[in-house]
DNA sequence: ACTTCGACCTGTTGGC
DNA sequence: TGCCAACAGGTCGAAG
C-alpha cells in the first residue's frame, strides 16, 4: 500500500496527535516484523517526548530527547490514532500510548514493515545511510540523476525504482512519472538523453506531490477506523490499467514484469 | 561496481 | 460455489 505520498500522508495524519506528547506505554503483540521489534524499544522510549514527526524516503522517524523511532510500512502496513483502551483488531501488531488518551498503532498484515529504535543520529543507521536524495529536495536534479545513469545499463524503471538513486520511487509512481514523461520503462538508464532526464525529473516530482496534495485533501479522518480511501485510483493513468484505452492515443496499455513486479506502459507514447 | 534473485508474510483475485 | 495459483503498493542481502 504505502508509497512516499501515502507515508508523509501518514506523517500528517498523525503528527498533531503524538508532537510533544509524552510516551506512557508500549505494547508489542507481534515482534516478528521485516525485522524484530527491538527489545529495548519498551524501556527506553517510555517516558520520551515526541520531538518532531519526520519522514526519510518512506521510513517514519518519531524523535525523540535520546533517540528515534523508524517506522516503515512495508506493502501492508498502516497507522491509525485510536482512544486509549480501544480493542486492537487482528495484525494491530504494536501501540505506542500517549499521555493525552492517544494511542498510537500499526497494522500491518503481511509483516514486512518494521518498527526499529536508533539512539543515534538517523541519517547514521545503516537503512538510511545509504539512501539517495528525498524526491522532492533541489538535490534531486537533472544533473544529478543523469550522471548516476552514465554506465547503468537497468531498465529505466528499475533505476528510478532503486533507493540509492533516489527514495521514495515505488511501483505505481514509477509507472506514472514515466508514463508522463513518454519515457520506455524498459529503455536503459544510460542510453537516455540529459534533456529526457529534466523531463523525467520534472515528472517524478509532479506525480508525487499530485498524489501527497490528493491524500492530504482527502484523509483529515486519520482516527477513524479505515484511514485508507482510494484517493489515488482517481489519479492514475496506466498503473493496473492493462488492455484498456491510453489516455492519449487510444492504444491498449500494455503490461509486462520487470523484476518481478508489474511494469503498465502505453508502446506507442512512451519510447 | 553493478545486476539479478530469493526471501520475508497474509489477504485477495481471477481462472478453471 | 469452491479451489488454487498468481499476485499485491517494499527492499534487503546473497549470489552471479
């Protein structure tokens, strides 16, 4: 489920809830996520202070006076604000419980997401460190992503897919940033043109914040029981569209698999 | 240094 | 209707 645009709709959604507030309980039910929920979560965040609600890439970093909370939310994964005291349902795997009544808690059914503490600098932690650029940052450039793709010979939606390039790219965006941009998904990196890249760039950024403004305008409910319409479904133009009409040209959309994962392109607009 | 592939999980869907 | 294979929005780390 979660995307870049999903997660900072995340962060929003649960940022006015959990600012300042103070941590009084954490309760594990499951600690077998993408990697186990760290035994010494418990003990050391209680009685923190949520100092700010940041995202990196699609990682959720609550902060705190001594450390940092990352969350991710894997393919299945979300979070909602319940009262204190509100029955967990099935793969409600772990509540962060606040001081004003709130609790904190991820679902997460098919368990690649994960829940980790740093008491180190975030930007240090091995999941981060290597991460490339935020997206939407003025370090995300032409420039840069056309020198990263000299010598690369993957297909260009792997190479936007890959979080050392550039965070935040995931399947059905990178289907769509490249569907705008005209841009074959399985043309190589390196045998595509400084001036294609502006495009490209211009476009990864455009379909992004396209779809963070959509949640943002229609996900104000993050504490009500299902925090997840299908706002972007309205958006969409190729992705889960096999054999209907291109927007454009009226040719099927055609479907193919790149690294295992779906890849929905238009033949005849994109090249 | 770069690329590919298996692995981790459960729930839903489409074809027979 | 039921069954089962295929697939689902992620990404790490090992193997090639």
């Amino acid at each position: 489920m979660p995307e870049l645009p999903e997660v900072e709709t995340s962060r929003r959604g649960i940022e006015p809830y959990i600012l300042n507030q103070q941590v009084i309980d954490v309760v594990v039910r499951q600690k077998k996520l993408r990697w186990p929920i760290p035994a010494r979560l418990k003990s050391e965040l209680i009685k923190q202070k949520i100092l700010a609600v940041g995202r990196r890439g699609k990682y959720l970093l609550l902060e705190t006076g001594i450390g940092t909370v990352l969350i991710h939310l894997g393919m299945s994964g979300s979070l909602r604000i319940v009262d204190k005291g509100t029955a967990p349902e099935k793969h409600d795997h772990i509540d962060i419980a606040f001081n004003n009544n709130k609790v904190l808690r991820l679902r997460d059914p098919r368990r690649f997401g994960s829940v980790l503490w740093t008491r180190k600098d975030p930007a240090q932690h091995k999941l981060l460190s290597q991460l490339g650029p935020e997206p939407l940052s003025d370090e995300f450039n032409a420039d840069y992503l056309y020198q990263q793709s000299r010598s690369r010979k993957v297909a260009i939606k792997l190479f936007i897919m890959n979080s050392q390039v550039v965070v935040g790219v995931g399947n059905i965006y990178a289907n769509e940033a490249l569907f705008m941009a005209g841009i074959n998904p399985k043309r190589q990196a390196s045998r595509i043109s400084y001036q294609r890249y502006q495009i490209l760039v211009a476009c990864i950024k455009e379909v992004l914040q396209l779809a963070i403004q959509q949640g943002g305008t229609s996900l104000q409910d993050f504490t009500q029981q299902d925090g997840k319409p299908g706002y972007f479904q309205q958006i969409l133009k190729v992705y889960g569209k096999t054999n209907q009409p291109c927007l454009i040209c009226h040719q099927p959309i055609r479907q193919l698999r790149q690294q295992q994962r779906s890849t929905f392109y238009c033949s005849q607009c994109q090249s």
